[in-house]
C-alpha cells in the first residue's frame, strides 16, 4: 500500500518552527512521506528548507522527507497549489502569523489562502503555540477534538477531518466535542466508535468557538469552511480566518467541495 503523503509549507523566515514540527510528528506516527515545498525559489534553494532529520534522530523515530522549491507563477499561492497538486497530500501543515486588523488586510496570509482553495485538509498552526505535537519527544498529544458545526453537513465533514488527522497521528481513543451555536437541536455523527459530546454555544460564532476551545481544553479545531462567500468575507475574513487568529491551538479547515473531482486528490489513510 501506499503511504499517504503530507505536505508541509514553509516561507524560509523560520518563524513556523511548530507547524514543521506537527508535520514531522505526524508522518513519524503516520510512516507517511513528508514533502517540505517552498514558493518562488530556484530548485537549489531547496537546501535551505527544514530538515526532518535531526528531529527523527532525536526522536528514535524514521522520516521520508523530500524537499522542494517551486516556480511557476507571480503569486506565492498560486505557486504553492500548482505544487501541490503533483503531490495529492492528505493533509496539507502549514504556518501562520494570526496577523489582525490592518496587518492581515495589507499583508494577507497565505495559510489562510492555501485553506480556502485546496480541497483537503489544511491544519493551519500558529508560529507563537506549542500545539499538540511536542518539539523534543515528538508525542502527538489529540486527546479532545473540537468541532464547530453549523449542521449535520459540517458536522460530519469536521469529524472525517478529525478523523484523518487521528489517524495520521496513530491515535485510537479521542474525545470529538460536536459544537453547535443555535437554539435547534443538532444529532451528532456517527464518528467510527470514537467519544462524541455535544455542546451549545451562544453568541456570536467565532468567539463561542474560540471560547469552547479554551473552556474544553481542546488539543486542535476541526472545522468545514466554504472559503469566502462574498465580498464582506473578503474584506474582513471568513468564521475559520477570525478562528485562526484567536484561537490558542491548531485548526483544521476541512473544505466544502461542491460537486465531484478537484485540483488536489483527498487521500484518506
């Protein structure tokens, strides 16, 4: 059988430390082949990206890592996915600045973009969190899942998000926490024999999401996202982006595909 592969995204300025951590640990645990890509940089650069070995050493464990650096288009983004798609990741890792206000409209944030056009799950990590994957042992810690939903549909693809994610990282017994912000009632998936608990969040979405996720000592975030949906998305930044930003452990955006096929092939392991 084939090992799945994740691909990990790095900018090179060595602030995403833990997102190229989470990516180790996970094809440790995994024996996934791990593909570190770099946008807009000649092929030689490659040298100068992350290293998975002197983790593994550390660890006692063994990694494939390839490295690669990408040229095709003006956009880093656009880059970045026509990498991509040669790879057909189940899961993308990636870093992020969790930038507000006025520096995320100026700068932008190209997780956050990878996020809403890849059609597979992006575990988007914040540069400033120690996450669920522990830098000098290389234990995945993913004992609690939150998992925002809307409704049955977005509950259902938070949890074969989450339950890919669990897989990679070779975990068999996890708490998925169901959260619904609403007054109507929300019947939880069937979630392949792991704990599911529902909760009720009040308010206004992102902050109940962010609120659970502190309250619940949730290890990482599951959530569907349909990207941007108009202009008002595209000024100010989607539920997920506001998400991504305030929340203190990793997000997995798990995309909303309309229809059949995509750029990029979802590999479920």
């Amino acid at each position: 059988m084939t090992p799945p592969v994740i691909a990990h995204t790095t900018d090179l300025g060595g602030e995403d430390l833990p997102a190229f951590v989470h990516a180790v640990a996970l094809a440790a645990a995994s024996g996934a082949r791990l593909v570190t890509v770099h946008g807009n940089a000649p092929p030689e650069a490659a040298a100068r990206l992350p290293d998975a070995a002197p983790l593994a050493t550390r660890w006692g464990k063994q990694v494939r890592h390839e490295r690669h650096c990408h040229e095709c288009c003006d956009d880093v983004t656009d880059t970045l996915l026509d990498a991509l798609r040669s790879f057909a990741p189940a899961l993308v890792i990636t870093g992020s600045h969790a930038r507000h206000g006025l520096g995320a409209l100026l700068h932008g944030s190209v997780s956050e973009a990878l996020a809403r056009n890849l059609t597979v799950p992006t575990l988007v990590v914040p540069n400033r969190t120690r996450g669920f994957a522990d830098e000098a042992t290389g234990r995945v810690d993913l004992e609690r899942v939150l998992i925002p939903a809307a409704d049955a549909a977005t509950a259902e693809i938070g949890v074969a998000a989450a339950r890919t994610l669990l897989a990679l990282a070779g975990v068999r017994t996890a708490e998925l926490l169901i959260l619904h912000v609403g007054d109507d009632d929300l019947t939880p998936p069937a979630a392949g024999g792991l704990a599911v608990r529902s909760l009720r969040g009040r308010g206004r979405l992102e902050d109940a999401i962010v609120a659970a996720a502190r309250d619940q000592h949730a290890c990482a975030i599951a959530m569907a996202t349909h990207g941007h949906d108009g202009l008002l998305d595209s000024l100010f930044g989607s539920h997920t982006e506001h998400v991504i930003h305030d929340a203190r452990c990793p997000v997995l955006v798990a995309p909303v595909v309309p229809g059949a096929g995509s750029d990029v092939a979802a590999t479920v392991p």
